[in-house]
C-alpha cells in the first residue's frame, strides 16, 4: 500500500536530509486527511495551543501523527472519522508535559529519577484533564487513545498497567508511533537515531524483556 511503502521510504533514507524529505511527503499525506475531515481539528488545535504552549513537543507531536496515521492506512483502518482522531490524538498526546518542571522534561527518560519518573508519568493524566477542560467536544476515542498511549501489551505501561488485549489496538498504534519517534529524536537516552537505527533499537529493546 502507497502508507507502507512511505514507511519504509522513511526508514530506508539514505541521509537525514532524505529523511526529512521522506517526512515531509508523509506529513503532507496526514495534512490532505485531515484537510478532507473540516474546520473541527484545525479550530480545536488553536484553542489547545492557546491554552497550553509546549513548543518542544510540537514536532514530535506532529511525528507521531503522521506515523500513527501512516501506521492506522497499513492496517487497512480507512475510516475518515477514525484517522481523524487517531491524527488528533498522536499531535496532542502529549500536552500534559506542559506541566512538568523544565529540569525534569529536558531530561532524556533513561536519564529521570525515580521521582522524575513519577512526575513523567503524571503526563497522561495531566493531558487528559487539559483537554478536558479545554477541548470538551474532544471524542471519547481521542480521550481513551491517549489515556492508554504509555500502556504495554506485557502489562509494564502505566497509567492503568493494562495487558493483552484490554490495550486497544488503536492506542497501540500511536504508542508505537510514540517509542518509534521518542528513540529516534534522543528524548529516550539522548542519542539521536535515524529510523532504522530506532526500530532496530526498539527490536533489541523487545527481545531482552
């Protein structure tokens, strides 16, 4: 399929000049999907945006979008309303990072205390209650998405430890869209990765578990 072949376009790029180029062309592809949906996410975006500045997350955000969406047309999921929301949820996952000390939310992950860590891990539900407050016309998908996009299929995620298949497949996309770009931006040990080198990571990071 045309979303399978711009992931592994993205993957197989050559330099990170080609990279960014790959990401763009798929990021464009996100773009004319929710271009085709209406004014609701563009108008919902400003209001979080204007209620909750997290510039540092913007672009992962936006990453993590564009793969969950790529990730959602590889699986055959080609509902508008679905990857509408499945766009929505990859861009603002993260809002809730907006809350965390600047010391802390600079800091790769490996690199967090254990009382970092909690206050990493507040995030999730911080999120939730931004958009709550803020975006109450949000779908109860968005809601749900992100509630569960630090979850594991092994039960180690967090907020609710969830495992098997109480993890939605639909959240499982944007967390693995997630890991994916967390790896390969540093913001996992610091190290920046190219895309393969990420999901090649994350390949050895499953196999020690």
């Amino acid at each position: 399929t045309r979303s399978q072949t711009m992931i592994e376009r993205v993957a197989s790029a050559p330099t990170p000049e080609h990279q960014a180029q790959e990401m763009e062309r798929a990021q464009r592809l996100i773009g004319s999907i929710i271009d085709r949906l209406g004014e609701r996410v563009h108008e919902d975006l400003k209001k979080l945006w204007d209620v909750a500045r997290f510039d540092r997350d913007l672009q992962h955000g936006v990453q993590v979008a564009t793969f969950s969406t790529l990730f959602a047309l590889a699986f055959g999921r080609i509902d508008e309303q679905l990857l509408s929301d499945l766009a929505l949820a990859g861009l603002v996952h993260d809002v809730g990072l907006c809350r965390m000390r600047p010391s802390v939310a600079s800091l790769p992950e490996t690199q967090l205390s254990p009382a970092d860590q909690g206050e990493l891990q507040d995030h999730v539900v911080t999120s939730l209650e931004i958009l709550r407050k803020h975006l109450p016309e949000a779908s109860e998908r968005v809601l749900e998405v992100i509630h569960q996009h630090q979850e594991h299929f092994d039960g180690s995620g967090y907020p609710r430890s969830l495992e098997g298949f109480d993890f939605d497949d639909i959240a499982q996309l944007v967390a693995m869209a997630d890991l994916s770009e967390t790896v390969r931006c540093g913001l996992w040990d610091g190290k920046q990765r190219s895309f393969r080198e990420a999901f090649t990571t994350i390949e050895q990071m499953e196999q020690t578990k």
